[in-house]
C-alpha cells in the first residue's frame, strides 16, 4: 500500500512540475517578444521548468525581507518547535524561524555560489581565450602556472588559502573563484585552440583585426557552447565547495542563514522522523537540476544539434 | 537469374533524405544496370544524388537517408528484403567500396596490412597469411613502391595517391564482383592523378569486376567507364555507350557539362605599368625544411598569374609569404614598388587592405556564427569606415557583384548556404576591401565543374571592372588555360618555368611542365591508353610519387 501511495505522490508532483512549466512557458512567451519570445516557444518543458524554478529562487532571493515573516538571525520562539501555523517550518536549535531562514538562505547561499561561479568564468574563460590566441610565451607561462595550481588538490588547497587570508565572504568568493577558474581556463584554452587554426581567424588576422575584436567577434561565439555547458555543471560543483567548507567551519559563518549548514545544524532531527532537515537540501538539488535543464537547452541550441 | 550476363539490377529506385521532420526524395525513380566485366560511370554536379546510388548499389543508405521504393537486384538477390546478416557476408566481399578520400577513411591507428587482411580473414575467404602474401601480390599489381614493406606502414607514413592505390588493392582483397569507385581521384593532384587511374584500369581488366565509377570529372571517367549515365537531381538525364555519348550527346544538360571547359577569357594587353606586387628572390622554410628558393615573379594590373605546381611544391607558402604570414629568409615582396614588412603585423592598415585573399575551403575561411552581413561588412566597415545606411547600401551592392540577392541572402548564416554561394561571399569578402590584388587559393578545387565555371567567369568579369590583380594558385591546368595571363610553374619550391599563358603552352616546355600539362585528363577516351605508352616508349620519368 505504501508504495502504491509514494508511486502515486509522484505521479502527483510530475503532473504538477509540468503543468506548472506549461503555465509558465506560455506566460513568458507571451511576456516577451521577437526572437526571445520564439525560442521560449520551442523551449522544452524541462527546460521551462528549470527556467521556472530559477525565476522563483530569484524572486525569493530579491525580496528575502518581504517574504520571510521573521528575520533572520533573531530568537523568536523556544528550540525546535514543530511546524505550526506561526513558525511554518518549525524552530531550530536556537529557536530562530527556519521558515526564515530558508528564504534568506537563498539569498546567500545562491548569491554567494552564482557570484563565484560567473566570478570563476571570467577568469578562467578570458585567461584562456588569450592565451590560445596570443599563444607562444604567455600561453605556456599560464598553462604551466594552472598545471601547478591544479596539481594541489583544490579542497586543501581552498582550506589553506582560506586560513591564510581569514574567512569572509569575500574572500571566500574569490579564494573557491580563483580555484575553479583553473578548470574553466583549461576547457576555454583546448576549444578555442580548435577555432584559432580556422581560416577565417587567419583571414581576421590578415584583416588587421585587435586582440579584443578577434576574441570576442570571431572566436568567442565558436566556443559558447561547451562554455555553457560547463558553466552549468562548475555552478553545482561550487555549490558543494562551500556546502563542504561550511560543514568544515570555514565557509559561510554563523549566524548567516545558508542551506549548507541548515543541514548540518539541524541533522538531529532527522532521527525523531522529521524531514525539515531535509528541505535546505532539497533546495540545492532542486536548483542545481533546474539549471542544468536551462543549460541542456542552451547548448541543444548553440550547438546547432537541431536536427 | 534469367540473364546470366546481368550483375546488377536496380529498377525504380527511390531514396528519401530527412530535412527537418520532412522526407524529401533524394533519387526519384533511377534505374541501373550492370554487366559482369562492366564499367559504368555515374556522372552529375554535388546533390545529383550518385553517391547515394552508388551507396544504394550495396544496399546501404547513409543516416538521414532511406531507400523508399524499388529494387536493388545484386545476382539474384533482392538487397531491399535482405536481412542485415546477410548484406554483411555480401559487403567486403562480393561488393567493395572505394572512397573518396583514402586519408580519411584508413583507420590512423592501425598499420595498412592489419587493414587489409580483415575483410577476407572475417569473410573466410583466405586464412591470414595467405591474405598477407595476397596483399603484396595486389600492391606490386598497383605498382605501389616496395610492395613487400608498405604494408607495414601506417596511412600517416604514406602519400595521398599510394594510400588511393592502397585502398583500391583493399578492395580487391576478396576478389569481388563489383567494385563502387566513389570519386577516388577527386582530392589528388593530376600527376598522381594518372597513376592512380591507370592502376584501377588495370586491376579491374585484370580481374574481370565489374564497378561503378562516380565522379563530377567528365574527362576521367572518359578513360575507366564503357558506359556512363548521367544525373541531374535524382534523375536520369540521359546513358549511353562512352564513345557515343562523348561524341553525340543528346541532351541541353550533358551539351552544357561537355561545355564547361571551353571558357576561356578574352587575352588581355601586355602589361604596361609597373607590377602591383613582385617577388625579389624570396626564399623561405618551416624550421629547417626549406620550402621555398629563390622565388621571384611579377603580378600586374587587371593580369592573373596562375602558380601551378604539385602539393608540396611550395605554391601556398609563396601566398603565405606574401601575405606576411610566413616572413622570408631571404628577399623582399614589394607592392607598387615599396618593399611590405615581411610580417604582416607591421603593415599598414592599407597594405593590409591591398592585399586579400580567397580561401580555398570556403566552409573553414567564413566565420559559422556570422551572418552575410557581418561577414561582408566588416572589411568595409574597418578600411573604408562605413556606418549605417552606407554600410548597408554597400553590402547590398557587393552582394548584387556577385550575382546574390541581398533581400534573401543578406541576414542568411554560412551553413544556409551552397557551397559555390559560400565561394562567392569569400569572394565579396575580399571586394568589400576595395583591394588592387587578391590571391585565390584553389578557390574552385572543392567546386564541381559548372559551379567552378561560374565562379572562374565571375573573377575574370571582376577583374575587368575593378582593376585587380590576381594570383591564382592552382594544380587543375584546365583552370590555368581558362584564366591565366601569365605561368609560373613551381617544383619542390623553385620556380622551373615562367612566361605569358601562350609561350607555356606551346611546346618546348621543361620537362617538369610538360609532365604536368600531359597529365591533363583529356576528353578522348584513348587519352589515358595513349599517354601511358607514349610515356613507356619515351620512359619519361614520372612524378617523384611513383
């Protein structure tokens, strides 16, 4: 029986994450125009959902303090209540909303992994466009500098450069960016080395064309592809980064809500049979899934794959 | 099997291609036949659908494609209601197939023997080391250098014409009964060319297979086939016997094919300025190789030097060279008679100007993520500081030069285009420039013939309109005989001969020349026969290849 119900529940929530994205395919088709407004029309329902879901976290995200009904960091019941109609989540360990701070959470959680993401990308992308288009002295010297960097493995590597410098957020940013950029740099460099030999950058050569046209007009729009995609994929990977440095106790601090360590906080609960514990996680797998249904549809266009 | 002379029996046969959700016919109702012993060949521009017929013939349709009606009767057997198991046993071993580029299709990892021993050791046909004395026996058939050790080769450590050799011996390798020879020649040059032809002559007389020879070069297949049939999109225009169809064609199309190689240009003045651009005794070298020794020739005003060689004489470097690509060891180019920097980092922005070039793959030379308009714009909008309203005016213009409406054309990407209409916006590319000179870079080796003519006939109408001096590189000597003014004839990068189109081709010619311009496939049918006993009574020496 009670598989039959859990089968049931998620026939349920498919239907319902499709009608959902259904709805919210056409409200964006019709909110848009022009070329926009055809590509979301052709868009894929996974690919409105992810879309869907990313809107919502947005909204979420801007508007933290109108949403939630508690603030953040501030005792407003007794220790681990149940969910009830004031506090909707419960309470956690120190009696703050939790409710709360889910939603302030993806203010940071989101904000910190989506900054260091695209952070990461610019780096990594800019560096490695160069380097396969100046190439000679300055790509081998920026090969070689990324070879050693990858070399340490980046977990310790992040720990050490987070005691060395102190862990703020900022520095968090930019410590987990500058790590990642390696990879990013890796992957930007062996692409566009493939587009660098065609003839129409050596016709663009000839034509007396700047570093900064030929990279951006000629050789960029070649290499956008597999960029997004990794893009997608280097954004969960961040993700776990900072979850796995704040379970450590560097990453985000306390009390700053983050969903990361909303699990661990909490983790107890989970032995009494309730699930609120589960639901920061949830969120991140969510997201993270969202994502990769935009980026799939993304490179299933920018690659040409239409046939 | 009613007519035991009969191999091959294809009857209303029709093959669908898939365009988007749509299946659009590829082959509408074509029918073929084969004797035993015969040579058929399959003639028709790029998209008149004989390779997929020629793939049909095996019972194969590529991806994307579906045989949808008619039947395919090889010996008795309907291939259409064949099983796969069945093709298979039949494919390798009684219907081979040779492919267009041997360079592409050999498997890089593996040496040429481990290759060919696998169709006939699978098929059972011979154990493995009968199949490697047979391998070299079919080597030395094809006249392959060092028969006994080639085999052992990897296709990197082999050139392009043994390679094509090589594969054709593969084929054979099951002694079958019908050979597809889909354009095997198309990618070598004309010296190569010859022996290459003259091998697959040979074996396939030898034997007694029958094959299906396709290609877009009506000359070639004048030497191999007995009959040839003609297509134009799918259908058949006309078949006939090869001397009867060479001498009485029947219909508008095949008269406008056997056409195409009379265009000629009408013969231009002397030259009576300066050169645009000369060469001083250039010499130049990858690292240590050196490619090119002292290399001099003048290019003039609305004149077009054709640089004709074999690949590797240096033809393209000369191109490099003088675009400032590959700076010279020694000597200078001048333009207008002031000396370029050797790198083209240090020219000007109207030395760059002055100097375009065309490319030869018009699919790697057009940027696939831009359009028309941004691909021909760009150069206006850089050199002549075109903006808006005039920048688009002057595309339209540019477009309407080369024979393109600019209302369909302007916002298309390169991948909607054919490839003649690529050529011809690499073409505008090198106009929006306003240059005095622009190299063409085998600009119509990858175009069939009758594109390849309206591309040649548009350049020599440019020429003349805008003043321009050309450097046409080139190993097709038909292209040189319609185009050219003036010759240089380059070998393992010297120059060995140079002068006006008439003076070099009227005899006597250094030998170097004269093997080139013999090896001109010719439209006579005993052409071939004539030339290879002309060549052993004469024991010319062939190309450094053979």
């Amino acid at each position: 029986m009670g598989m039959i119900f859990t089968l049931l529940w998620i026939a349920v929530a498919l239907t319902v994450a499709m009608a959902l994205a259904l709805g919210f395919r056409k409200l964006a088709t019709a909110a848009t125009r022009g070329e926009t407004s055809r590509a979301l029309r052709d868009a894929p329902l996974t690919a409105a959902f992810g879309m869907m879901v990313i809107v919502i976290y947005l909204i979420v995200a801007i508007l933290a303090p109108l949403i939630a009904p508690f603030p953040e960091r501030e005792i407003v019941g007794t220790q681990f209540q149940p969910w009830t109609a004031e506090h909707w989540l419960g309470t956690d360990a120190l009696g703050r909303d939790l409710f709360s701070r889910m939603v302030y959470g993806t203010r940071n959680t989101v904000g910190i992994a989506f900054a260091t993401t695209a952070l990461a990308f610019l780096i990594g992308s800019v560096l490695g466009l160069l380097a396969a288009t100046v190439g000679g002295w300055l790509d081998q010297g920026m090969s070689r500098l990324v070879d050693v960097l990858m070399a340490i493995p980046s977990l310790i590597f992040a720990l050490l450069l987070l005691t060395i410098f102190g862990t703020s957020i900022m520095t968090l940013i930019l410590v987990i960016a500058v790590i990642d950029s390696t990879r990013v740099f890796r992957l930007a460099r062996a692409v566009s080395e493939g587009v660098v030999v065609m003839d129409y950058i050596e016709a663009a050569r000839l034509r007396g064309e700047r570093l900064p046209y030929l990279i951006t007009r000629e050789i960029l729009p070649n290499v956008t592809a597999p960029l997004v995609a990794e893009f997608g994929l280097r954004f969960c990977f961040v993700f776990l980064s900072i979850s796995a440095l704040s379970f450590l106790g560097l990453g985000i601090q306390p009390p700053t809500a983050d969903w990361g360590s909303m699990v661990r906080e909490n983790a107890t609960l989970i032995t009494f049979g309730d699930i609120t514990p589960l639901l920061p996680a949830g969120a991140i797998a969510l997201l993270t899934v969202a994502v990769n249904f935009v980026v799939d549809w993304q490179l299933y266009r920018a690659s040409g794959l239409k046939e | 099997m009613a007519d035991s002379d009969l191999l091959l029996d294809i009857r209303d046969l029709r093959i669908d291609g898939k365009a988007g959700d749509d299946w659009l016919p590829i082959v509408k109702g074509v029918n073929l036949t084969l004797k035993k012993g015969e040579v058929l060949g399959l003639i028709g521009e790029s998209g008149a659908g004989k390779s997929t017929i020629g793939l049909a013939a095996m019972g194969f349709a590529r991806d994307g494609c579906r045989i949808s009606g008619g039947t395919i009767d090889f010996d008795g057997v309907d291939l259409r209601k064949s099983s796969q198991d069945n093709l298979r046993r039949l494919r390798g071993k009684r219907i081979a197939y040779v492919a267009q580029s041997a360079a592409a299709s050999f498997n890089p990892a593996h040496k040429l023997m481990e290759q060919y021993v696998e169709a006939p050791v699978r098929h059972g046909v011979m154990g493995r080391s009968e199949a490697e004395r047979d391998a070299v026996e079919l080597y030395r058939k094809m006249q392959l250098p060092n028969p006994e050790e080639i085999g052992f080769r990897f296709p990197h450590q082999v050139s392009g014409g043994q390679l094509q050799r090589a594969m054709t011996a593969m084929a054979m390798s099951c002694r079958p009964d019908l050979i597809i020879f889909d354009e095997p020649t198309t990618a070598l040059d004309v010296t190569t060319q010859i022996e290459v032809l003259a091998a697959i002559r040979d074996i396939v007389e030898q034997f007694g297979t029958s094959a299906i020879y396709i290609t877009h070069d009506l000359a070639v297949v004048a030497q191999m086939a007995d009959r040839i049939k003609i297509l134009l999109r799918g259908e058949e225009v006309e078949e006939a016997d090869t001397r009867t169809m060479l001498a009485d064609p029947q219909e508008d199309y095949t008269k406008s094919l056997w056409a195409v190689r009379s265009f000629k240009r009408s013969a231009q003045d002397a030259p009576k300025s300066e050169p645009v651009v000369s060469v001083r005794n250039v010499s130049a070298s990858y690292g240590p190789v050196q490619v090119l020794d002292d290399v001099s020739f003048d290019i003039h005003a609305r004149r077009t030097v054709a640089v004709v060689g074999e690949s590797g004489s240096g033809k393209s470097t000369a191109a490099r060279v003088i675009t400032g690509l590959l700076p010279p060891t020694h000597g200078e180019v001048l333009f207008d008679g002031t000396p370029l920097p050797a790198d083209y980092r240090k020219r000007t922005r109207d030395q760059l100007r002055h100097a375009q070039m065309i490319y030869q793959m018009a699919d790697t030379a057009l940027n696939p993520k831009l359009t028309i308009r941004k691909l021909i714009g760009r150069p206006a909008q850089m050199y002549l500081g075109l903006r808006g309203r005039k920048l688009n005016e002057r595309i339209r213009e540019l477009l309407h030069l080369i024979e393109m409406e600019p209302d369909e054309f302007i916002d298309r990407l390169p991948s909607e285009l054919s490839g003649g209409q690529k050529q011809r916006i690499g073409i505008a590319r090198a106009l929006a420039a306003e240059p005095r000179f622009i190299i063409c870079d085998e600009v119509t080796s990858a175009l069939d013939q009758i594109v390849a003519e309206g591309i040649l006939k548009l350049l020599d109408r440019l020429q003349g309109e805008l003043n321009l001096a050309y450097m046409f590189i080139t190993h097709d000597l038909a292209t040189v005989k319609a185009i050219a003014d003036d010759v240089v004839v380059m070998q393992k990068g010297r120059v060995v001969e140079q002068g006006p189109k008439e003076e070099m081709f009227r005899p006597p010619h250094h030998p170097y020349t004269d093997l080139l311009l013999s090896s001109v496939p010719e439209m006579d049918p005993d052409w071939l026969t004539n030339l290879l006993e002309e060549r052993k009574s004469k024991d010319h020496p062939t190309s450094a290849d053979a």
